[in-house]
C-alpha cells in the first residue's frame, strides 16, 4: 500500500514538473509567438513604407522625366513647343486630317528686321519682343492649333482641320496685323512687323519635309513683297526662290573677289546754277554671265543676308580711293560724295573709326563725305548715337527718300540733318497730280523753316524741274542731268562748269553728261 502510495505520488510529481515545464514552454512560445507577430507586423509596415517610397519614387521620376520632356519639346524663352515638338506632332496631324479627309495649314512667320532691333536696342529687349510676339500669335490662333517656336525670330503654326482656305487666309491676316501694332518694350516703343508664308495639306505636299519648305518658301516670296504680309505658296514660287539663292551665292562671290563690284556716281545740281554740288555714289554689279544685276534685285538680298555691311564697306573704300586719284589728276573742283548706309551697317559697324582711318590714309577731308539713311534709321538710339559721332567727325547726313518711312517729324527737332531727298515717288507725278505737288511743297516749306537742304530725286523732265524751281526746292537729282557714271568718266561732274540742259520737250527724256 505504501509502495503505491510512493508510486502515485511520484507520478504526481513527475505529472507537475510536466505540467511546469508545459506551462513555461507554453509561456515561452506566446512570447515567441508576440516576437514573432512583432516581427511580422514590423516586416508589413517595412514593405508598406518600402512601397510608399518606390511610389514617391516612381512619382519623383515621372515627374523628373515630364520635365525634361518639357524642357527637350519646349522653348525656355517663350514656353512654346520647339522644332523638336513639330517633328513629332506635324506627322500626326497630317495622318489625321488624311484619315478625316480634311486640309490642314502651315504658317511660316519670320519678323522683319529682327536682327536690327538685337543690334541697335541689346539681346534683352529683343528677348522680351519675342515672348511678346509668342503671346500675340498664340492669342491670334485657335486653342486646337499648335504655335511652335523654330528658333531665333522664327515661328510655326499649324492649323488642324482646316474648313476652307479663306480660313486660312483670315488666321494669317490676323497674325500680320496683331504682329504689327505697336509695342512697349522697357517703356520703348517697338514697331515689328512679319512676312507669313502659307502652305497646305494635301494641295501643296502630302508630309512634313515638303510643307515645311514651301511654307518657307512662300514666307521668303512675303518678303520680296515688301514684308508685313502673308502669302500662299504656288509651284511658280519655288524657281523664284532658285533664283534668290542663286543670286545670293552669286553676291557672295562677287563680294569676295570684288572683281565685279563697281560704284558709278550721279551728281546732285544746284537748279540755279546747274552745278554739281554733291555726287551720290551707287553700287553696280556686273555678273560675269547675266551682265549687270539690277539694284532692286540684290539690294533687299543684300540687306536680308547681312551681305549689306560688306557691300558699304567696299563702297566706302573706292569712293574714297576715287576722291584721291580725282585730285591726284587735277580736279581741284571736288564735290563732296554721298554714300547709301543701312541701319544694319550703322548699328554694327563702327562707320566714324572706318570713316577717320580711310580719309586719313588718303589725305582727304572726312567733310568730303556725306551719309544717306532712311528714315527708319533715326529711330533707334543707337542709330541716333552712331549720327551724332559721324556728325561730329564733320561727316554730313542727309535722310534718303524721304516721305515713304515713318516721316515723323521728331528726330528732325531732337537733332540736326543737312539733306532730305524727296523720294521719286513725289516727283515722278509731281506735274499732275496736285497730292504730290501740295507734299512737295509743304516739305520745301519745312525744309527752309529748318535751313536744311531738299534734293528732289528722280527728276526727269523740264516740266518737273521748272516746279521744283517755283516751289523753292534748290537741288535736284535725275536722268534730266545724267545718268549714273563710273568714275573715269566723271570729268564733266568735277570741272566746276555748269552741266549744260539741251531743249527737250515735257516728256522727252534727255541725258546728258553720261
């Protein structure tokens, strides 16, 4: 009995040190199982947190990659879509209106004379015209079309799902007269104007290289137009543009060879006395295989290419080089000579260092010469500036065609010129029609007020001469005297003699002198 009773409380004590060890494994393996959830829930929360931060990441990225998507397809300057836009829109806008079975349109916008405007007034204000412009065109189209800088004063805008080409017509002349109303840059008035070519989908090419070119074409066509207008591309346009580059290339070599450059001289004469009082040097161009190229055709060429400063240059060279041997050979009679100068040569040229080294080489009087400008000229402050110092070397300024610029009256008070020439437009009707005399008269008028010299231009005939006499204009210019001579054959202009006028009839041409 003993022995059980030993057995049962043994087996009672085995069963509690189990029943212990039970509970504090049991008491250890709640612990592991908190650490355990712990650490579970500390892995969730970490792959939360992981998941967060990928997303910001990813949200950083996308927009790190919208911005330089933005940056690479827009312009900084302006904010418009750039050339690298176009490239990737035009394709598909020209896809869709195929597949509408619609037109669509390419505007080609260049200013006019931008390049001006960063010469005389800085690349700041030029900068601020173009976010200007951006703004007007942008405001002149609809929200549908997409306006693209190209770069530097260049535009594009494509109108989607055109209707009709009047529609056309009507967004381009809103563009031209929005870009030609005036601007205050800085507190400065700006005047810009621009030449718009126009090109359509499918009638003037069916993708993108072609419409672009003859957008481009048809803006170069507005240009030779007198700029400040649109015009529509046509096939007859693109041997004309042919011929403008071949004429181009063709100045270029001319100006670098100079062999075929040449200045021809017309004298201005005093009415009273038919004397030669002032001689105005004329660029001639003789091609080697098309004989001489009219002024009027390489001139604006001339001026759009920056070819125009190196053709000054050279004219300012010879005539100074023809002033010498003139006196080297007896002409004691010298007349002073006047040289055409283009804002573009003002503002980037130092004309007055120019003027001073070359007269002085040639022993010659800076007095001898005289400047002409026209009128746009005098309207910037560097023009004004760059005046102000020929003036003061003794060079004098005479405005040309005056009459057809701006014609304001202001830099006339603001400073002092010697000359204005009347423009031939003036004078060409000056016998019958009472506008033009009335001008003429009014400017004579004014002239005199002011004790600056008139020199009508383009006088061709007695009737002409006889008016300008009996409205007080004191000098003339024109075939009724002679015509533009080369400098060997200039001794009538510099003998001092009186140019002799035969008897001719109202409308009968008459040259003499050649």
């Amino acid at each position: 009995m003993l022995y059980l009773v030993v057995c049962i409380s043994v087996a009672l004590c085995a069963v509690a040190g189990w029943a212990i060890s039970l509970q504090r494994r049991m008491r250890e393996l709640g612990t592991r199982v908190v650490e355990a959830e712990a650490r579970h829930q500390q892995f969730i929360e970490q792959v939360e947190h992981g998941g967060m931060v990928r997303r910001k990441i990813e949200a950083q990225l996308l927009e790190k990659q919208q911005r330089l998507d933005r940056l690479a397809h827009h312009d900084q300057l302006t904010g418009l879509p750039n050339r690298l836009f176009l490239a990737a829109h035009l394709p598909a806008a020209i896809e869709e209106a195929r597949h509408k079975k619609v037109a669509l349109a390419v505007l080609f916008i260049d200013l006019d004379r931008f390049k001006h405007v960063n010469d005389t007034h800085g690349h700041e204000v030029g900068d601020k015209l173009l976010q200007a412009v951006s703004q007007r065109i942008t405001e002149a189209v609809r929200s549908e079309d997409v306006v693209v800088r190209m770069g530097g004063d260049e535009f594009v805008v494509v109108l989607n799902i055109v209707k009709s080409t009047s529609q056309v017509h009507e967004t381009a002349a809103r563009i031209t007269a929005a870009l030609g109303a005036p601007l205050q840059i800085d507190g400065k008035p700006l005047v810009t104007t621009a030449s718009v070519g126009v090109s359509m989908f499918p009638r003037d090419g069916e993708d993108v290289g072609a419409l672009l070119r003859h957008s481009d074409t048809a803006m170069y066509q507005a240009k030779d137009r007198g700029r400040n207008n649109f015009q529509v591309f046509s096939p007859v346009m693109d041997q004309q543009l042919k011929e403008r580059l071949a004429i181009e290339a063709s100045l270029r070599a001319a100006l670098e060879s100079q062999t075929q450059l040449d200045v021809h001289y017309q004298p201005l004469v005093d009415i009273e006395t038919r004397r030669v009082v002032t001689l105005e040097a004329l660029v001639r161009w003789k091609h080697p295989t098309d004989g001489y190229v009219s002024p009027l055709r390489f001139i604006p060429i001339a001026e759009e290419t920056g070819l125009i400063a190196g053709i000054g240059d050279f004219v300012l060279q010879r005539v100074v080089a023809d002033m010498a041997r003139w006196r080297k050979a007896g002409h004691t009679a010298l007349a002073p000579v006047s040289i055409n100068v283009s804002p573009g040569q003002l503002a980037r040229c130092d004309l007055r260092q120019r003027i001073a080294e070359l007269t002085q080489t040639h022993s010659l009087s800076p007095a001898m010469l005289q400047i002409e400008l026209t009128e746009g000229a005098m309207f910037d402050q560097v023009g004004v500036d760059a005046i102000d110092d020929l003036r003061a070397l003794g060079v004098r300024v005479a405005i040309d065609d005056f009459g057809t610029g701006y014609s304001s009256l202001s830099y006339l008070k603001r400073w002092r010129v010697d000359a204005l020439k009347i423009d031939r437009g003036f004078i060409r009707d000056l016998d019958t029609d009472a506008n033009d005399h009335a001008i003429v008269g009014a400017i004579v008028a004014m002239a005199q007020h002011l004790d600056i010299k008139v020199v009508a231009e383009g006088v061709e005939s007695w009737s002409q001469l006889e008016l300008l006499r009996k409205l007080g204009c004191r000098y003339a210019q024109g075939y009724l005297f002679a015509e533009p001579a080369p400098a060997d054959k200039c001794r009538e202009f510099l003998n001092g003699r009186p140019l002799g006028l035969s008897d001719v009839d109202t409308d009968v041409l008459k040259v003499v002198g050649a």
